[in-house]
C-alpha cells in the first residue's frame, strides 16, 4: 500500500526498552552501584524494601518479590495446596503465562469466554463453568483494564472459591477506586521490562492481605524455608534479586507519572480515532493503565501491513488464542471459544510507551483515519 505521509517519516517503533528507561538511567545506574558494593544479592535489603513500598502504592498488606508472573500465578495456586486434578476457572482470552500456571500445578484450566467490548472474563458466563471440581478463579486485568469484579467477587463467595488476580497488566489500575491485586486472595504481578511497572530483566511479586497466605508464598518462593537449611515444604526457587528490586523501586516513584502518561495518549487515541476502529471502553469506575492500546478492526493484518508502509509499528496481541496453541493441546476441554476467536482475528495495539509523544499519537491517528 502507498506511503500517505513522505514528509514525516521517521519510524515509530511499538516499543524501545532504552527510550522508555533514559529517563531513569542516573538513578538506575547510582542504585546499581549501591547494591553491586553492598555485596548482598539475593533476599537482603533491596528486595525487603521494594515490597514495603509496592504493598504501600497498592494498600496491600503483605508483598513478596518472586522470579517472574508466571511464578507468581503459579506459587499464588500452590500456597492452597488443592488435590492435583481441581478445576481453575482462567479467561480464554489471555496470555499463555495465565493457563500454564494452572497446569504446572497438576490442574485443569477451564476456560472461560470475555466480554467483547472489555476482553476481560464475562462475570455472566463464569457460572455455567462451575462443578465441584472448582477450586478457584484466576481472572485477568488484560490490557491494564480491571475486570467487573464486583459480580466476580459475589460468585466467589456464593461458590466459596479463591480469587486470584494476574495483574501483569494492570499497575496502578483501580475498580472503584481500589486497587487490582488487592480483591483476590492474591494479586500476581509480572515486572517483564515491556510492563507499566518493568525491572531490567525478569520479576515478579504477589500481594495479599492474609498474613498465612502470605506466609506460605515466602516458603514457597525459598524452597519451602524460612530458616537457613530448614525446609518444611516442597518449594522452588524464585526469588526477586537485590538489583531487580532496586530498579524497581525506582520506576515505582514514576509509576504514576508512566501510568498518566499512557492515560494521556490513550485519551487522544480515543477521542480522534474514526469510528471504523473498535476503541477501548471508558466507564468512570475503571480506571485503566493502558499497557496496552488496542483497537479492532476486520481488516486488521491489511491495517497492520498499511501501518507499517508508513512507519508505523504496531503489534497483536494475541495472535493465537490460547485454546488454539499447539502447546495446550490435550490441555483444554474441547469446546470452541468464537469471542476469544473473533479478538484475536480483529486486534491491534498502537504505540503507547512512557517515550511515545503526542505529536507522535497524533500522526498515528492522522494516518489511521486515512486507511
Ligand atoms: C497476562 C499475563 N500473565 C502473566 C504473564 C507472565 O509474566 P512473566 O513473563 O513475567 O512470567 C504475562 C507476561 O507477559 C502476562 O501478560
């Protein structure tokens, strides 16, 4: 397809790691210096000090830094001890990370299908999935939008089923003016360097109000110890380390300021894209991050390709649904998911980083209203 705009064509990248982080490498660079001296690496200081201030930023009671998401959807499974063979209800519409957690605790993911215009699980649709094989539900904030938890929290308690929140997606974002990860029995977080709140590597953390579940995950993240060669469980190793977690301390102090920022350019997207493009929904008792912008459209992959003849880059997330990929196979219940189906045929993300200006939306917009 034809270049529209030959004057302005420096490329717009999807995303920039160096970009989004320049802004915070003095501070990086003085606490990497600070902790490689300290001599301290794994569980010290830096780490204890980093879920203080995470649990603070969220009104939580209790945070534990983990080695990644993954780990902290799978341990917050783990620390029920549930038969191998439960039931966890997961959204159909997610990224891997969240059905893998079910499976390598030895358990069935039973998925569940969104609601097409937030993606998010359809509290409607949840109970239909319920048996007594049920244990839990692990929800998803996909995109950095909470889901509609009170429903989801009136089934848990009707079905006296635990609640766990991934909230890869969603720093900083609130339902009802409180924050995600702090409905469920645990919120897990991924710091993957892409998110709103991302380390130099890989991290991850889980939030919980209950001091003995808590309790469990800091065994479960040590190899079941709290005392040095005492182990009273079967655990793991995933434990945040001293300098991921110094990083993030410092992102943490302009969570906000990246978080406002994408609301920001999520704003102008929203308000000058046409109306061809699906746009994200706005309700004032969802208060989205944004990790992710996306739009639909039928015509994606020829949007797609256009974007790209005129710099632009974008990315899908998800190319393939989860009950589509070759991985799960075998995994899944043989039932056909069309929403899930549908969203991953018609979605786009737009460039939204910290680094991204609004001339830069704006030709993005100026563009697309052009295709
Ligand atoms: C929704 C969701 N859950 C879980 C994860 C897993 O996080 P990690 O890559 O840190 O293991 C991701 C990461 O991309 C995610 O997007």
């Amino acid at each position: 397809m034809k270049k529209i705009i030959s004057m302005k064509n420096t490329i717009i990248d999807y995303e920039n790691l160096a970009l989004l982080n320049a802004p915070f490498f003095d501070e990086y660079t003085k606490v990497f210096d600070e902790t490689l001296k300290s001599g301290w690496y794994i569980l010290g200081k830096c780490v204890e000090a980093f879920e203080k201030e995470f649990a603070l930023f969220n009104k939580s009671n209790h945070c534990i830094g983990v080695a990644s998401g993954l780990d902290a959807i799978t341990l917050s499974l783990k620390a029920f001890d549930f038969d191998g063979g439960s039931e966890i209800i997961v959204p159909s519409n997610t990224y891997i990370a969240t059905i893998l957690s079910v499976l390598q605790n030895n358990m069935k993911p039973i998925l569940v299908e969104p609601s097409l215009a937030t993606y998010n699980i359809d509290p409607e649709k949840i109970e239909a999935a319920i048996t007594k094989k049920t244990k839990a539900i692990v929800i998803v904030h996909l995109y950095g939008k909470p889901c509609n938890m009170d429903p989801i929290i009136n089934i848990c308690k009707k079905y006296d089923l635990k609640l766990i929140e991934d909230c890869a997606q969603s720093h900083g974002a609130t339902y009802k003016n409180k924050h995600t990860g702090t409905f469920g029995d645990f919120g897990a977080f991924s710091f993957y360097p892409t998110k709103n709140l991302g380390a130099l590597g890989d991290a991850g953390a889980v939030l919980s109000k209950d001091t003995e579940l808590a309790k469990n995950i800091i065994k479960l993240r040590n190899y079941g110890s709290t005392v040095k060669y005492y182990n009273d469980i079967v655990g793991f190793n995933s434990r945040l380390d001293e300098i991921q977690a110094a990083f993030l301390s410092v992102k943490l102090k302009h969570l906000d300021e990246i978080n406002n920022h994408k609301r920001k350019l999520a704003s102008i997207y929203i308000s000058n894209l046409k109306s061809d493009f699906i746009k994200p929904v706005v309700d004032i008792d969802y208060k989205d991050v944004y990790h992710i912008f996306n739009i639909r459209h039928e015509k994606r992959d020829e949007l797609r390709n256009y974007l790209l003849d005129n710099n632009i880059k974008t990315e899908i997330h998800y190319p393939v649904s989860p009950s589509k990929q070759k991985a799960l196979q075998g995994n899944l219940s043989h039932y056909e998911y069309p929403i899930s189906e549908k969203i991953h045929a018609t979605t786009l993300s737009l460039p939204i980083s910290f680094f991204h200006t609004e001339d830069q939306v704006n030709r993005v917009i100026e563009v697309m209203n052009m295709f």
